[in-house]
C-alpha cells in the first residue's frame, strides 16, 4: 500500500504516435526524476518503496510504462520481418538492424511525456533496456538531462559478453501455450528466479507476488517481441554514451546473468567522468536489499548536477 504522506498522481499521457501511462510520487513542484524501466518490464517493475525513497526527499519521481508494454499504446499486428538469428549476429557485432522502431523512438517517448508533464528538465534513472533508452535521452537531449543513473544496463558494442543461456532463455522464451493465469505466474517467477543475483535472494511467494500483479495489469507478449527487436535493432550506443555531459552514476550486479558486469563497465568507460559502482552478488533484478544501495548512488549523483 502506497505511504499517505507522500501524494501520488496516475494518468495517461497522450503523446504521439503513443499514449503513455504514468504514475507520480511526491510534490509536483519538485525537482523530477524520470524512472525508464527495461525490456518487457511494467513501471511497478520500478519497487515502490524505492519512488517513496526519492520522493521524501522532495523529488517529483515519475515512473511509466514504455510503448508496447503494460497499459500504454500496443503497436498491434505490427510484425518484425526477417531473421531473428541474423539480427543477434548484427546485435553481437554492434551493428542496427531494420525493425518496426528502436531505442531512439523510445528515448523519444521519454522527452515527449516530459514535455506533457511540463517537466523542462530531469534526472534520468534507467534499469537495463531503460538504461539503453538514458544513455540515448542524456546524449540527445543535454540541456534536459541534469544527471544520468543507468542500472544494469550496456552500450551493445560489439564483443560484450552475451547472456548465459538460461538467461537469455529466461528473458525470451515462451510461455506454455493456452496456459492458465496461476501457470502463467509459476513461468514468470521461475524466470526472475534465474535473472536474480546468489546474494540478494528473494522467496517463491514474493515473485509469485511479482508476477501475479503484473499478468493481472497487463498480458501483452508480442509487445515484447517489438521490444527486444528495438534492444538488438538499434546498433551500438557507444556513440550516444561517448556525448553524455550529465553527471553519470553507473550501477551494476557482480552476478548479472543478462547483462553480465563486463556490459556495465563499458557504460562506464564510454561516459565520460561516469563513476563505477559494482553491487556484490547482485543480478539483474531490484530485490528490497539493494534498494539502500542504490537510493543512496541516485541521490549522491543527483548531489553532482
């Protein structure tokens, strides 16, 4: 449940060519921070007590569901063409590939819901993929862009390591076909088992928590096909991180099995001046016990701007 003492406000912002959903923590009137969660990842993926955190400090913190995903506009029936194997292999040599849209319509989402929300200027946070669409933002829109937080995330330049195969399983394989809400739920919590870090575990009934809230707000698969297709469609970001100006914190789980921590310190080696921040035995997930860790690393890199 939602802390009393901290106002929140939802809506649907019409942006186009896409609706966005939002939801805001603390005083409209404060300094914002705009949350970009990753790939296939709703905007409550983003926890709770980690907006509250920000927000008792006066932020207005904004978290949202990107294109394609939980209750903003779905791309329906648009399809990605061509082989998906050859746009890994393009994906691993850091080179684009043609698909429906990329990270840089995402990153362009992100400024379009800032503008709605009359926001001229804000802290980008971004987890994974939304760490993808910061760098983008940061490098694109400097002026806005007061600091840049960026969680286990990557540039996609080529020869990074590639997830392990259960990883990579976890994020992109099916579901069982004509499966019930509560099999549903027992895949998806078994894939954030696999994605978590060995030291900061969570419990069955906890995930199961997870994914239950999220499959009853929002069941929409093929938007995740899109999605991932924009990831490994977009080419190498070294040439976006290389222009961020913004103060630049760059976090990251010494056990990431996704975006394994050699992707982090590319992060941190194309932003110039970023600081390193590596989270022992975290994974690619935001468990309760990291959240201390990375208030106090988004707070301390807002202090910089």
């Amino acid at each position: 449940m939602i802390s009393s003492d901290i106002p929140t406000r939802t809506g649907i912002a019409p942006t186009s060519p896409v609706r966005l959903a939002y939801e805001e923590f603390g005083p409209e009137d404060g300094p914002a921070i705009l949350l970009v969660m990753g790939f296939g990842a709703q905007m409550i993926m983003w926890p709770t007590e980690l907006c509250l955190t920000l927000a008792r400090e006066g932020f207005r913190v904004i978290r949202f569901d990107n294109r394609d995903i939980g209750l903003s506009t779905k791309f329906e029936g648009i399809r990605v063409e061509g082989s998906l194997v050859a746009r890994l292999a393009r994906s691993q040599l850091g080179l684009p590939s043609s698909v429906p849209y990329t990270l840089v319509d995402m990153a362009a989402d992100s400024r379009k819901l800032l503008d709605y929300l009359g926001i001229a200027k804000a802290h980008i946070v971004g987890a994974s993929m939304g760490g993808m669409i910061t760098q983008i933002f940061a490098a694109e829109n400097p002026q806005r862009a007061l600091s840049a937080s960026i969680i286990f995330s990557s540039t996609n330049e080529k020869f990074l390591p590639p997830p392990t195969p259960p990883a990579l399983l976890a994020l992109v394989g099916p579901a069982p076909r004509n499966a019930s809400l509560d099999e549903l739920v027992n895949h998806a919590a078994k894939n954030f088992k696999v994605l978590g870090g060995p030291a900061h575990p969570r419990s069955d009934d906890e995930l199961r928590d997870l994914a239950r809230s999220l499959l009853t707000r929002s069941y929409y698969p093929a938007g995740m096909v899109r999605q991932f297709a924009a990831v490994i469609g977009t080419g190498s970001l070294k040439r976006f991180a290389q222009r961020i100006t913004a103060p630049t914190a760059v976090i990251h789980g010494t056990a990431d099995p996704l975006l394994r921590p050699a992707c982090g310190k590319a992060v941190a080696r194309a932003v110039p001046g970023a600081r390193l921040f590596l989270i022992d035995g975290m994974g690619h997930d935001l468990p309760e016990s990291v959240l201390p860790h990375i208030s106090s690393v988004v707070l301390d890199n807002i202090a910089r701007s």
